[in-house]
C-alpha cells in the first residue's frame, strides 16, 4: 500500500537512490523528485516526510540548487542530508562557508543531544559517512547543535519544535554505522509513518490495479525471461489471466541456449498459464545493427526492433489495448527521469510509446521497485528461486556485451566465454555471493602464442560486482585460483579469444554492464 509516502528532493547527489532504498527497506514508500518540483505539488501529494539530498554546489552560490522558504513552513517533517542540511540553515537564516579542513570518508560523530528523535539509540560516539567541502558556521534561528566532529562543529542540527532536521554526513551509505537506524527514526518516530509497506500488500495491490486499468482489454507482454520480465509476466497473468499474451522475442543476443531456457519454463510445457508465442528474429536484429558501433545507437536499434516485432505480433493477434515491460526503478532513475540524474544510459524499455505503435498504453507494474524488490515480488507470486535469482540480464542484450559492431560470430564468442565463466562460478558455490556477473568481449585484439603459433584474437573482460541495489556495486573479490580456471578454460575452449581480463571498476564511477 502506498497511503504513506515520503518524498526525496534530489539535488545532484550520487546517493539520491540510496536514500529511496534505506527508507524503503523501513517499510515506508519513498519516491524521488527534482527539488525543481513545485511546491503545490508536494503539497498535492501529501508525504508524511521530506528528505533533501546532497549535492556537488555551494548552496550560498547564486546558481546553486535551492528552495523558497515556504517548504519549510508546510509542517512537514524534513531532514537535510549534507548539501540539505547546508540548504536547510542558509534558507532559514543560518550561515555556510567555505571550511578550512575537507571531511571526507569515515569520521567519528559526536551525538550531543542524544534525546533527539533522529539519534534514538544511536551511539554517542560513531562512525558516519563524510563528504563536504563546506561547512554549517552558523545555525539558523530555532535550531539547536545536536551532534559535532573534531573538525565540524555543526555534524546535525535541529528545531525539533518545526521538526526540521540536519544531517551533514550521509546516514544512507553503509559506511555510516547506525545510518539505517537514523533514517528510521526520522520516517517512524518523526513523521510517524506506520511502516507497513510490504511486498505482499504491493503485489496485492497491483494486481487490483492491473485488473481495473485493463478491464476486458487484450495485453501483450514484453517476455525476455529475465528476472523483471519473468516477475512482470507472472504479475499480469494473476490479474488477467487469458487476456495476456507474452511474446518472446529472441534477437539472437541471448545468453547461450537461452531461447530454449525461455520456451521450455514459459511455453507449453511450462508450469505457467500464459499465451506464449516465441518470434525467431536473430538475423533481423543482426541486419539491423551491421556496420554500428556507437553504444546509444545499439540500445536504440534494439528497442526499437524489439517495438516493432511487438507490434506486428499483435496485430497478429488482434487489437491489443496495453503493452507489459519489466521496468524498474534504476532503469527511470538511469535514463533521467528520476530526480536530478543524469541520463547514463537509455534503456529500452523506458520512456513512453514511440508514436508508431498502435498500443493505447504501457503498463509497468515494476516501475517503482528496486531489483531486490524485484526478487521479493517473484518470492510473492509463487516463482521458484531458480527463476527469481536468476541473473539479471540487460534487454538488449549480448548488444551491450560486445563492445562495437555486433556479428553473429561474436554472439557466438561472448555466449560460449560467458557459459564458461557462469558454470565455474556455480561450480565454485560463488552464484548467491555474486550479485552479476559475466563476460563481455572488447574491441581490443591483441598478439597470444598458441601451439607455437602467433594469434592475434580478442580479449574477453570478466564482470562481476557485489550490489544491494544495483544504483552502486562494488567488484566481486573472486578467489585467483576460479579466476584462472576460467580464463584456462575460456582460452582453450573459445576459438577467438587468447586473452582474459577481470574487471575491478566500481559502480559508480563505471556501470555495471560495459555499454
């Protein structure tokens, strides 16, 4: 149920999502929003809470990100975090400048005021999460200094008469020890949510939804048999069982023998009621994407194809009133239509009905969770582990894997490296540590021996990260001795390849799939 909301008013922050999550994983619903988003708004939807983000400006920057005054005055709890918190004082009469000393990293907080709400049962002294270049100088009137470093005299601050707070470190990182337990103390104890959001009153409610948006209407699904639109698929069939048809695409950009993976769960012999239909279109997509190279691009072609081959199936079919994709959270976060992001990437199945396509509608029933939840939906709805912790896999699939021009020859080299290194990592006992991974293969092509014969082949890069939430992600510490079996076996077994690389970038500042 979502008859709780808190909103986040995204200033630039790299967190912004991270803030969602933490609030979210407090049974309270949480939404982002651009603090370009206008007062009557906010008002008009009613949050029990506000959370200002931070930031990369100087809030006393003319230019800067900001906020009228009336925010504050709307009786609604908010808690400033770092650049809000900076925000929150300059608004009201306090005073931020330049500091002397940077804080960055882990550092110990001071708790003054330990009766305070925010920091109930909190540590007096503990480890918080740092990153500010400016400093709170002087509170605003009304407020009253609740916590302190050695080199910040001003760590939080509060008017707890006006339940304003500030927080100048970041509590939603995990590297701030007690952070969870601030945030939920603001959203429990200040604006006294119930926390009652779960996944089985979402499902329930979706599913409710679902039933009175479509009506006696016909709807295709979008079916890759990833994750999202597995969970998606079998969402829709709950709530409208033989009005749903679910179109497998295969595009020739699957992972190795997945086409069949796919047909053999979802198609007749599965354990699914649905209308299944699989359109064989690999060497359309190939033709499609000959001679491109740029990573925009591919996703475009591909999302674009993927529409396409849609639309021509349910004409097929017949009229069809509503279209099914398994959109989440990161994917609208990531192509700039969450908050104040950035577009890093597009996603396919993002963004509205081009307008060729003869639907009336989209429906994303998934749009609003994170992956994890995702997962806790699939667990929901009955889906068998197997399925529901399933790699993640991109719609576009190999397409983003291989860097440059796609070939039929090099789906076949990316396919069978990325068996390879997905079975010795399940032989391992590694495939429930790691939250993705797999094998991509460059453009680089370099000089190898092999049987006392030069080679000049590609070079395959190994991924694999650990995520909560997938909005950041760490590389996997892998054991050396996997590592090398598979780049043994990928050497050996994968004509093309004579050289492996593993991948130790973080999320940010790279993504987790390489283009």
């Amino acid at each position: 149920m979502k008859n709780e909301l808190v909103i986040v008013l995204d200033f630039g922050g790299q967190y912004n999502q991270l803030v969602a999550r933490r609030v979210r994983e407090c049974n309270v619903y949480c939404e982002i929003y651009s603090y370009k988003t206008d007062l009557e708004k906010i008002k008009a939807m009613n949050p029990k809470g506000i959370i200002l983000t931070g930031g990369p400006n100087s809030c006393y920057e003319a230019d800067s990100p900001t906020y009228s005054r009336e925010l504050f005055e709307l009786g609604i709890p908010i808690l400033g975090l770092c650049y809000g918190a900076q925000l929150m004082m300059h608004v009201l009469g306090g005073k931020v400048e330049r500091a002397d000393v940077r804080e960055y990293g882990k550092t110990e907080v001071i708790i003054d005021k330990t009766d305070s709400k925010v920091f109930a049962n909190v540590s007096k002294e503990t480890i918080c999460w740092m990153s500010h270049f400016d400093y709170i100088s002087q509170i605003a009137p009304g407020f009253e200094i609740t916590a302190h470093t050695a080199d910040c005299p001003v760590a939080a601050a509060e008017n707890e008469a006006d339940k304003l707070y500030a927080i100048q470190f970041h509590p939603e990182v995990l590297h701030t020890a007690e952070g969870t337990k601030m945030l939920s103390n603001f959203v429990l104890d200040v604006c006294g949510c119930a926390g009652d959001w779960r996944m089985d009153s979402f499902v329930e409610e979706s599913i409710k939804q679902i039933r009175e948006k479509v009506g006696d209407g016909k709807v295709l699904c979008a079916l890759s048999g990833g994750v999202d639109s597995s969970v998606a698929a079998v969402l829709l069939s709950k709530a409208v069982g033989d009005q749903l048809t679910c179109v497998f695409v295969d595009h020739g950009l699957l992972r190795k023998n997945e086409g069949d993976e796919v047909e053999a769960v979802f198609g007749t012999e599965g354990n699914y009621d649905l209308n299944f239909i699989r359109v064989n279109a690999q060497q359309r997509f190939y033709d499609k994407l000959a001679g491109v190279e740029e990573p925009e691009r591919k996703r475009k072609i591909i999302g674009e194809e993927f529409i396409r081959v849609f639309e021509e199936e349910a004409k097929k079919i017949g009229a069809v009133d509503f279209l099914v994709q398994g959109t989440i959270y990161p994917d609208v976060v990531e192509s700039g239509l969450g908050g104040e992001s950035a577009v890093i990437k597009s996603h396919h199945n993002v963004g509205g009905l081009p307008d060729y396509v003869d639907f009336k509608e989209i429906i994303e029933p998934l749009r609003d969770l994170f992956k994890d939840e995702v997962r806790k939906a699939g667990l929901e709805l009955g889906i068998p582990e197997y399925l529901v912790f399933r790699q993640p896999f991109p719609g576009p699939g190999l397409g983003i894997r291989i860097i440059g021009e796609v070939t039929a020859e090099k789906v076949k080299i990316v396919q069978d490296a990325d068996a390879i290194y997905r079975e010795e990592i399940a032989k391992a006992g590694l495939d429930r540590e790691i939250n993705q991974y797999f094998a991509a293969l460059t453009n680089m092509r370099s000089v190898g021996v092999m049987g006392d014969e030069r080679t000049y082949d590609y070079a395959v890069a190994l991924r694999g990260v650990k995520t909560i939430d997938f909005m950041t992600a760490e590389a996997a510490e892998i054991p050396f001795a996997v590592l090398n079996k598979v780049m043994s076996r990928i050497i050996n077994e994968v004509k093309g390849v004579n050289r492996v690389m593993y991948d130790l970038t973080s999320k940010p500042p790279g993504t987790i799939e390489f283009e």
